[in-house]
C-alpha cells in the first residue's frame, strides 16, 4: 500500500455558478447546480449532489467509520484506520472489466480536510445535509451564503455512559434539543434507582428512548455506553441511509421502534444477497463480507452494537473469523 503525500487543492471556481472545483491526488471534484461530478485518469462519474453532500459529511464525522463507505456504486472510501483509500469503480464489476477503476490511499487527515473544504464550499445557508429531507432546504442551484454554523455537530461519543458525573450529557431542552416532531406524542419518564446499602452512587439509568428522540440529525449514531471494546450506538432514522456501508467486522442491529427496510447485497461485488425488514424488537446481525443501505419510512431508533477491538477487521479479511457471528449449521 503506496500512501500518497497530498493535500487538497483548490481549483477553478465557475463563474455561473459559483462554485469551487478540488483536486486530491489524481481525484478531481466538481459541482454544478445538480450534481457532483468526480474525474480520475481513467473515467469519471457523477452522483445526484445531495446525495454526494449526505455522504460526504456522514464520512466526515464518523471518522471514515468501520471499513468501506459507499456513496453509490462507484465511488467511496476505504478506514484502514490511520489511512484512507478513495476508490472509484474498484468494487463495480463494469468499472473493473472495463478498466477504468482506480484506488489512491491517502492520510486520514488528508481526506477529512478534503471533503470538509468540499462540503464548506458546497454547502449554502438554509441546507443541512444531516437533517432529514423534511427538515431542510435544498442544495440544488446555484452558490447562496456559506453556511456560518458547524458543519458537524450531534456525534456524541460517551466516555463510560451518557449522564455520569463528568461524562457527556443526555440530551434536553435545556441543552438545546427538543423532541422531534416524530415522537413529540410519546411520554418520557425518567428512571427510579433504588440502592441496596453500601452502593449508592455506582447504578446509573437514563431514559435512552427520551435522548434519541431529542436528536436533530439522522443516520449519525452516537455512543452511548462503552465498556471496554464493546460500543453501544444509537440513532434517529429517517428518509435513507445515503450511503451504502461494506462491513470489515460484525454489527448488530436492535430496532427499537418503527422500521427500517435493509438491501443486503455482497462487499466486494455488490450482488444482491437479501432484504430485511426490521421492526420494533427486531435483532439481526449485518456480517462482514456485506455492503447494507437502510430506507425508514417514518423516524424510527436504532441500536447498534460495535465492537472495536484494533485489528479485528485483519482477523476478519484473513480468514481467521468467520464472516457472521453465528453458525447454525
């Protein structure tokens, strides 16, 4: 693995539009009032711009995530966990009998200053790409203000456990999150924790329903228990997943309301596998030799369950574990 010394670089902007062009590596990146257009050496492809904005901000602030993140069919990135590969085409079965797929690793860093100087400049006021289509604007047309406010913002990573003394808070109104309009007719209770003498102070309890309902961006999980390497994330759900993410590791998969319908297709082909409609108190695996996208409906919560020992994904591409958590044969 050849990991290239670049940095973004700004290009033209379009007069008509307003617009700036980027380059990364051989990478070229740019917009016109609909879509994102991205060029290599040996090809090119375009990617309807909100969809390309959703995904690139997504990617962003998860850090690259767990092991592949696609935009569509074509073009993604690969978390090697310290670098990043940009590919376009190296998991479609046209680009590759055709040729023209490419790959280029580059530093994390270098990518996440890439797609933030991307999405700044692509991003105007009155649109937010981590709100659900309902809740914002549109990014189609030409440049408007740029945005002044965080472009990332709702990734709320908990030391031990939200609500502990010196770990991050639970949502409130307080702090700034009201109830989405989805679930502003559920009720809400907080816990009662009742001791045994002699170990007050070391039981915790929050209501996890009352803090995702109170997130205001969807598909954009937070951490909200960690104990040692097992992560436990939730999120709002709403509209689609606008990316399709390819496992290096096992995740599981609580649906703790509404439902979300799952297209399970192959990592590395991209050929169909399965469909999975999850509802409230539903459980699945999603293996790691799979790319999965999720369609909710309505606004729904999700749990899902990591595990982020370091070099797991390894043990996983060699062969060592086996691709599903579960064997019933």
């Amino acid at each position: 693995m050849t990991v290239l010394d670049a940095k973004v670089e700004r290009l033209e902007t379009d007069e008509a539009t307003g617009y700036t062009a980027f380059r990364l590596g051989s990478f070229t990146f740019r917009r016109d009032e609909y879509f994102a257009h991205i060029s290599w050496p040996k090809g090119n492809h375009i990617i309807e711009i909100d969809r390309f904005l959703r995904a690139t901000v997504r990617d962003i602030g998860w850090g690259f995530f767990y092991g592949w993140i696609f935009f569509d069919d074509v073009f993604g990135t690969t978390n090697h966990y310290g670098t990043v590969d940009v590919f376009a085409g190296s998991y479609d079965k046209g680009c590759k009998d055709a040729g023209i797929d490419h790959l280029e690793t580059f530093t994390a860093e270098a990518v996440s200053e890439a797609f933030t100087a991307i999405s700044q400049d692509w991003i105007s006021q009155g649109y937010d790409p981590l709100n659900a289509p309902l809740e914002t604007g549109t990014p189609i047309g030409p440049k408007g203000p740029e945005r002044t406010d965080p472009l990332l913002r709702a990734f709320i990573a908990a030391d031990r456990m939200l609500g502990l003394p010196g770990d991050k808070p639970v949502r409130s109104d307080a702090s700034g999150f009201p109830v989405n309009r989805a679930f502003a007719d559920l009720d809400f209770d907080l816990p009662d924790v009742e001791c045994e003498p002699g170990f007050e102070g070391q039981l915790h309890a929050i209501n996890l329903f009352d803090h995702i309902a109170r997130s205001d961006v969807t598909w954009n999980p937070s951490i909200s228990a960690v104990t040692r390497a097992n992560i436990c994330c939730v999120t709002s759900e709403e509209h689609m997943l606008p990316v399709i993410h390819g496992n290096d590791r096992n995740e599981w998969f609580i649906q703790l309301s509404d439902e979300i319908h799952w297209n399970i297709a192959d990592k590395n082909s991209g050929a169909p596998r399965g469909r999975i409609v999850m509802k409230a108190g539903d459980v699945c695996a999603m293996p790691a030799d799979i790319r999965h996208q999720g369609f909710a409906p309505k606004r729904s919560m999700l749990m899902v369950m990591e595990n982020g020992t370091p070099g797991l994904e390894q043990r996983y591409a060699s062969g060592e574990l086996k691709p599903y958590p579960v064997d019933f044969g």
